[in-house]
C-alpha cells in the first residue's frame, strides 16, 4: 500500500471508486482546499486502487468548541468496509502525522463520533487523548440530491509528539 497526497487525475478515480456526496467533503472540494494551501488530502492505494482519505486541515477543526491552534485529521475513511482493520486507518493517521512533523508542528487532533467505539480503540492505541466535546455540523447529498444536515456529538482527541521529521513506518 502506498498513500499520496491527491493529484488532479486523482479525482476522477476517487468518484469512481467511492463517491462522494458529502457537500463539503467531497473530493474536488478537499482538493481545492489543499490546492488553496488550507489541507493535506491523502489517499491510500492498493493495487492502483483508491481504498479510502484523510484530510489534514492545517486550520483545524471548524467546531468553536475545539482549539484552533491544531492541525486537523478530518474524513478519515476506509473503503470497502471489508478492508478496514487491516491497518490503513492507522497508515493514514500515521501520514498526517509524519506531514505535521516535516512542518514543524508537534500535535495533531482528530474528532470521534460518540458510538464509535472502533474507530476511538485505534486512536487511542495510536497514542490520541480526548481533549473537548463538540458537535460535529455537516451535510449530504443522497441519490436524488436532497440535503441533509447533521448534528453529531463528538469528542477532539489530540496526540503531542516532538516536532521535525518523524520516522514512522507506514504499513
């Protein structure tokens, strides 16, 4: 498995394999912000195909509850659910992080929907601590193209690790 930062050819295979009809997650708006120097959007490969993203945002969370001082993993995603648990998650926080450490930055956040045990077990065993609740606000597109809006209670977990290059094996 490799994980690269997105490239504009990169957009068309993303919607064919996962599309996405997130209103502001989706690829060619992630793109754009990393395009605009506001992210970081990464995307694991097997076998030439996409298999999931994280966004870094450099500008943090957009939840007034979370400091905004920290750099963000947002839309951490693996796809087909057949292939998570087989580290790819654990790759692409360990990508972000390794991107934060070549700027300079020694800490990184990410927020966990409440319920979602799984995902919360990986970043704790990835070294990440709750810091603050909040409320995560965004919006769908589904197959008609009627927005939904969401609401979901959430807790922003942070790691600190020194700054500079980090040497982290991706697996």
């Amino acid at each position: 498995m490799e994980i690269a930062v997105c490239r504009a050819e990169d957009i068309a295979v993303l919607e064919h394999f996962m599309p996405s009809y997130s209103v502001d997650g989706n690829h060619r708006t992630r793109f754009a912000r990393q395009e605009a120097g506001g992210s970081s959007y990464l995307i694991p490969w097997l076998d030439g195909r996409p298999v999931g993203h994280a966004e870094v945002r450099w500008t943090g969370c957009a939840a007034l509850e979370v400091p905004s001082d920290c750099p963000e993993i947002n839309g951490l995603f693996v796809w087909p659910e057949s292939l998570r648990s087989r580290g790819i998650g654990a790759a692409l926080v360990r990508g972000a992080e390794r991107l934060a450490g070549e700027r300079g930055i020694g800490v990184m956040g990410l927020g966990v929907r409440d319920g979602n045990h799984r995902a919360a077990a990986l970043y704790a065993r990835l070294g990440y601590r709750p810091t603050v609740t909040y409320v995560d606000r965004y919006a769908h597109l589904d197959a008609e193209g009627v927005r939904h809006e969401y609401a979901e209670p959430c807790v922003f977990l942070v790691k600190k690790f020194p700054s500079g290059p980090l040497d982290v094996k991706q697996s």
